[in-house]
C-alpha cells in the first residue's frame, strides 16, 4: 500500500510539475563566458545564501507575504486586513537595526561548515535595501 502511494504521489508531481511549464521551451545558455561561470557554480555544490532583512523579525517568509495574488499558498495574519498587514509589514525598516551583525563571524561559520560560497541577499522582492541609498527610503537604518 505504502509503495501504491508513493507511487501516486510521483506520479502526480512529476504531472504537475511539468504542466506548470508547458509549452515553454527551455532556453540552453549559449554565452561561453555565462557557461563558464554556471560550471563552476555547478562544482562548487555546498553554499549559503542569505536572505535577511526587516522580515526576520517576525519570522515571515521574505517578501512572498506582501503578494496579494499568492494568497492560495502565503501563510500571513488573516485575523487583519491585507492592507494593514502591508503597513505593518513595511514599517518593520523602523526597528530593524541589527546593530550586533558580524559578517565576518558568518563568514567564517560558514568556511568551517565547508561552504563553497556565500551569497549575502542586500535587495529582496519587497525592494528594502540593506545598504543607504539616496534612490529610497526602505533602506536599512544607518
């Protein structure tokens, strides 16, 4: 029974992943150099990426809870409003001032787990720039 199901289950991925992108044809790179780059990407198999920001402190997942037209698969507060989620989520930049961040304590955290690369997230869907910028407001406090 156990394998049926498992069975179904593949079975039903494999069906609705690829419906998601049918009739798209995939686009093989053609540049020598991007290839170059993806290569070496494709060898460096253990990294890190970081997305960090104003988010973190609630613990919302970056950015996706502000779509409004993802609202069948985003995990947000329905006890309120969309629009007042919004204003709360964008006024976290106020108290978002991680004051304690040690880039190189990550860093090196990272090298002793064996990590390859680290990629280090300073602007996310939701645009808040973790670096002053004259172009916006929604930028870390500094």
């Amino acid at each position: 029974m156990r394998r049926l199901l498992l069975c179904v289950v593949l079975v039903l991925w494999c069906t609705l992943s690829k419906a998601q992108y049918e009739g798209m044809e995939y686009y093989w790179e053609q540049d020598s150099a991007v290839k170059a780059k993806l290569e070496r990407w494709q060898d460096l198999k253990f990294g890190f990426f970081v997305h960090w920001g104003p988010y973190s402190q609630k613990g919302y997942c970056e950015s996706w809870t502000i779509c409004s037209e993802d609202v069948d698969w985003i995990q947000r507060d329905t006890t309120i409003s969309y629009d007042e989620y919004y204003r709360n989520y964008v006024d976290l930049k106020k108290t978002f001032n991680p004051v304690k961040f040690d880039p190189d304590k990550w860093a090196e955290l990272a090298k002793e787990a064996g990590m390859k690369y680290f990629v280090f997230t300073t602007k996310h869907h939701d645009g808040f720039c973790m670096w002053d910028t004259r172009e916006t407001d929604y930028k870390i406090n500094t």
